[in-house]
C-alpha cells in the first residue's frame, strides 16, 4: 500500500498511474516524470461495474470467486461449494470496506479466508486468500493456487489488446511498454523469471475496446499470469507459479495479493 496526502491506493491504482504514465513518456518522448500522463477520475460506469463485480465475484448468494486453488486433488469451485461459509464485513475509513470471506473443511481442518478490500473513491477491489490448518494432522497436497482466476464477458468486444510494460532486469529498455493482440481462441502466457517477482512486469491491462481491467500480482516471488480470450470470455489467472504443499498443523500460507 501507499500512503500519500492522506489516501490509500491500492496496488491496482499504483498500476494504473504506472502504465498511464510510462506510456505517455513512451509516446511522447519525455525523458522524467514530468511529463507522465495523471489518473484518470473514475467514471459513474466504472464505479456501477466494480459493485456488480463485487457482488457476482464476492458478496452474492453462489458467487463465482475471483480465486481458484486444488486441495487433495480436488478443484476449489466444488469444495467451497460444500464447506460452511461466513462472510463479515466492516468500514475501514470513508473510502475503504474489508469483507472477508472465511471456509473450513469439516474433514481435514483446512481454513481457506479471502480478505478483500472494495474502494469507494475508485473502481478497484484487491484481495489476498489465506490457508490455514486448523487441524491435528499434516494437509493433504495444496497446489495450483491462483489467486485470480477470474472472467468477464463483455456485451461488445473490439480487437482485444494486452498491454504491458517490459520488467526491470537492468536493461536498457527497462519498464518500455508493449503491446500484444489477443485474438480468439489463443492465450497469452507469461511469468517472473528465475523467482526475480520484477524482471517481468506484474502490472498488465487487458483491453476489450468498450472496457478492461487493470491487474497488479503482489508477490516477491515467482508468480505467473495468462489471459485468454474463449467463446466469447477474457479470462485472466495470475498466482504463484510452483506452489505445492502440504500445511502442517497450526501452519499457514497466502496467495499473491491481487
């Protein structure tokens, strides 16, 4: 998180006035920061889409989680289907709401709670998915954790673009930006190299045309990402790339922050 003036942006607002900024330097030539193009103020729209998200991906009845993860073989999206539930939710100031979404599996003990923070002031939601045994005995195998594993299906969809920046592994083009058509049908894949969380960038925008989704992957660490364009559905997964485990008990473990 970064305090300044007394607000609180959240990764996916850092990300957004990263790549706003570092694609004006790109397109006009400058050489500082002076020239980098401010945050955009949200638009009515934008806000109306981030609370539907939050109620179809989070806070409805049968939410479609933004997260996914395999435990004892078994995918999440049918486990937590069949674990009992709990939702709280609290005010952390005047722009910012936590809801935590907490399920324990009756056999093994494991505790799965997702902590997501919903922005009143921008269209942002950022989450990080806690495990957690609760039990007397080792886990069975916690692997494939994604800690966004997400899809959208836009009502009207132009040429799909990924827009990304180059990481940092001290180059010369360090942090240049690039871009990479989507078409139907394909996906692109990418991932931190050599655990180094910044020689790729974390920060990516998938553009549809009439709207996309700005995406920062708070990890240090190897984590990977890919995006998917299918049957009319952008689908984005970004988590850690090598993560399989076992908790032993009172042992616990997150996903990337999102």
């Amino acid at each position: 998180m970064k305090h300044t003036q007394g607000r609180t942006y959240s990764l996916s607002q850092m990300a957004g006035v990263l790549l706003a900024g570092l694609m004006s330097v790109a397109a006009n030539g400058a050489t500082g920061a002076e020239k980098a193009a401010p945050a955009e103020s949200p638009k009515k729209e934008e806000m109306k889409m981030k609370n539907q998200w939050v109620n179809e991906h989070l806070l409805g009845a049968k939410p479609e989680l933004p997260f996914s993860f395999v435990y004892d073989g078994k995918a999440s999206e049918a486990l937590l289907a069949e674990w009992p539930k709990k939702v709280e939710s609290k005010k952390l100031d005047k722009q910012r709401t936590e809801h935590v979404l907490t399920w324990t599996d009756p056999k093994t003990g494991l505790g799965v709670r997702c902590v997501a923070i919903v922005y009143q002031d921008y269209p942002a939601v950022e989450w990080t998915v806690h495990f957690s045994n609760t039990g007397d005995k080792d886990s069975p195998v916690l692997e494939q954790v994604m800690g966004l594993d997400a899809a959208v299906a836009p009502a009207t969809v132009g040429q799909v673009m990924l827009h990304r920046l180059n990481g940092a592994p001290s180059g010369v083009d360090d942090w240049m930006p690039f871009d990479q058509p989507l078409a139907a049908g394909k996906r692109i894949d990418f991932a931190a190299t050599a655990g180094r969380s910044s020689n790729v960038s974390p920060w990516f925008n998938v553009d549809w045309g009439s709207g996309g989704t700005i995406t920062a992957i708070g990890w240090s660490g190897q984590w990977c990402a890919s995006v998917e364009f299918k049957d009319g559905q952008i689908r984005t997964r970004a988590g850690m790339q090598n993560l399989c485990t076992v908790l032993h008990p009172r042992e616990s473990v997150r996903s990337a922050r999102i």
